[in-house]
C-alpha cells in the first residue's frame, strides 16, 4: 500500500518524484489490463472538491494523487511523512520523459488548439520520446460518435501513456468516466504543464517554487484568470485545514485525562523537558 495521509478528506499519497516515476513505470508494464489514472493535485483541487462531491470522490478514486505543492508537503510533514519536495505536474511530465526516453508510447490529449502537438514535439526533441498521437478536444462535449472515433483512434496508436491536459478538476473527472473505456495502461492529469512544457507559459523561479510562492508568480502573470482561485477558493480550504488540524490536536487521546497509566519508557530515560 501507498504512504498517504487526509486532507479534508481527500486522500494523499506521500510519494516523491522518484517514487512517483517508478510506480508509473511498473504499471505501464503490469500486464494486468486495467487503465489506471493519477491526479495531480494542490490545494486548489482539494479546495475545489469541497465544493464538488463528485470531484471528491474522484480524487479518492485516483490510483495516484501526487501532492503538487508545498502546502500538502507541509500537512504531510505534519502527519508524520518527511516529504522534502513537492511533485508538480510539469517536472513529472519532463522527469518521467527523461527517465524513460523512447521506452514508451506517449498521447497528448487536451490544450489550447496546438499546444498538445507543441509539448509532443517539445519532449521529442529533448528526450528522445516516442509521440503517438495528439488531440486538442473542442471546448463542449464530445458526441456519442465524437467518443467512438477518439477511443478507436487511441486504441490504433497503442499508447502506454496518455497524459490529459484539461485543467482541474475536468482533467481528472473526464479521466475517472473514460478509465474504463480507453486501452491505455496510465493516465495522467497535468494540466498548465501541457503549456510550460511547451514553452508557453513561463514558470516561477525555481527559489519561488522552492519556498511555495510559485501561486504568487501565477497570480501575479494571469491575475484575471485566477484571481478568485488564489485569493477566494483557496484561502477557505487553507482555513477549515486550519480547522481540521487544531480539532485533531484538541480530540487526541490523552491517557492522563482518561485516568489511564502513560506507557512504560522502555530505555528507563528521563524524558526531555
């Protein structure tokens, strides 16, 4: 079983990148023939699944949830797991590639009319990735046929990997209803990495991502699109985690109040003041 630890009842695997690559890699060779989808999430998702009972039990449907941003490695170090990095999608999008080389099959579906062909080739170039395919989805619903030809088209280019990139939470919902009607062993919902992988949005110092002040940097570079996210949406998942935390602190078995005998010390040590 995967490490992983709640938020707001939201389960988080506490994983790392390397740790995060590897699992991807054993299950693109399981030869079990299920689809598995992984979810790239920050407090902006769990935030938004406080709003969307659907969208959290997706996420709690996920086989992965990577913790993309240094607040849920914070909470993670806070209940007990040294997470030393977060894994955002982008560096795990590039790192899988790297790692990886041209020993899988890559699909790229979702972005902007041809960012999904602009990352595809971007990766090529620089890891040597085997491309086999791209789609850019209209801005509506596929029709019933629209669907039937995408999954025949996708199931002809055979791809071990499909990464999506249709922002939070539509990438993971449209991952958790196609995860059993598309042949492909992983997906992955990455969304803004489709863009900086790509070279189309510029990413925050690495000292900024470092120190969990790359949503400033976002905000700063596209304030009339994430403006409420950053300043309205997540503050108030921040406050009831805040709130989630402190009850857990209040409601933690406390021998002594329940008249119980405290644990022997097994070194005979005199505890620390």
């Amino acid at each position: 079983m995967i490490p992983n630890f709640q938020v707001l009842g939201v389960r988080v695997h506490a994983v790392q990148m390397s740790e995060s690559v590897e699992r991807l890699r054993a299950w693109v060779h399981d030869p079990q023939a299920v689809t598995r989808f992984v979810a790239v999430t920050g407090m902006h998702g769990i935030a938004e699944s406080r709003q969307d009972r659907d969208f959290w039990e997706v996420l709690n449907a996920a086989d992965l949830v990577v913790p993309d941003g240094m607040p849920l490695v914070w909470l993670a170090r806070i209940k007990g797991h040294p997470l030393r990095h977060r894994v955002c999608g982008a560096e795990l999008m590039d790192g899988f590639c790297e790692v990886t080389g041209n020993a899988h099959r890559h699909f790229f579906y979702g972005g902007a009319p041809g960012v999904a062909g602009a990352v595809a080739e971007a990766l090529r170039e620089k890891h040597g990735i085997v491309v086999a395919g791209t789609f850019t989805p209209p801005f509506r619903p596929l029709t019933a046929a629209e669907e039937e030809e995408f999954a025949s088209s996708l199931e002809r280019a055979a791809p071990d990997v499909l990464w999506v990139g249709l922002s939070t939470p539509k990438q993971e919902k449209w991952m958790y209803q196609h995860r059993q009607k598309l042949r492909v062993p992983v997906m992955l919902g990455v969304g803004a990495a489709f863009n900086m992988n790509s070279g189309n949005l510029r990413r925050a110092p690495r000292w900024m991502r470092d120190s969990g002040l790359e949503w400033l940097f976002r905000l700063l570079s596209e304030p009339r699109r994430l403006w409420k996210r950053y300043l309205i949406t997540i503050p108030i998942a921040v406050w009831f985690v805040c709130v989630e935390l402190l009850q857990s602190s209040l409601w933690r078995p406390n021998p002594a109040r329940r008249g119980e005998t405290p644990a022997a010390n097994p070194t005979g040590e005199s505890p620390l003041p």
